[in-house]
C-alpha cells in the first residue's frame, strides 16, 4: 500500500490574479450581508484596490498576449 503524501493545508489556494479577486469578492460579500460596511470602511477600500489590481494583471496579460501573436504574424 502506497503513503499519500501530499501535505493539506487549510485555507485558499492562491495561483493567480483571478483566484485574489474570488477571495476579495466573497469577503466584501459577507461584509455586506453582515451591514457591516461603514464599521470595515477601510477593509472593504482594501479588498477593492486588491480586486482592482487583480483585474488589472489579468488585462495586461491578455494584452500581453494579443501583443505576442500580433509580434508573431509580423515575422517572417
């Protein structure tokens, strides 16, 4: 019989912009279902300027992208 040795770990998994904008998104969530807005003002500035950023990564690598196969067509 085999080990399973993968170690959990508890929590989130983060690997990508996409993944920071998901936790954002589900802490305003629960901060807003609570009506806790104006108590976690400052938290909630937070998590947008991070789910921002993360959108803001996600375009330039799409952009990124477009750029590499436009660059591409172009050799010859």
């Amino acid at each position: 019989m085999t080990e399973n040795k993968n170690i959990r770990t508890r929590g989130v998994t983060i690997r990508s912009p996409s993944d920071v904008r998901r936790i954002a998104r589900r802490v305003i969530s629960d901060i807003f279902v609570e009506g806790s807005q104006i108590t976690n003002a400052g938290k909630v500035n937070q998590l947008l300027q991070t789910w921002l950023k993360g959108w803001e990564l996600e375009k330039l690598e799409s952009i990124e992208a477009r750029l590499r196969a436009l660059e591409d067509e172009r050799r010859p």
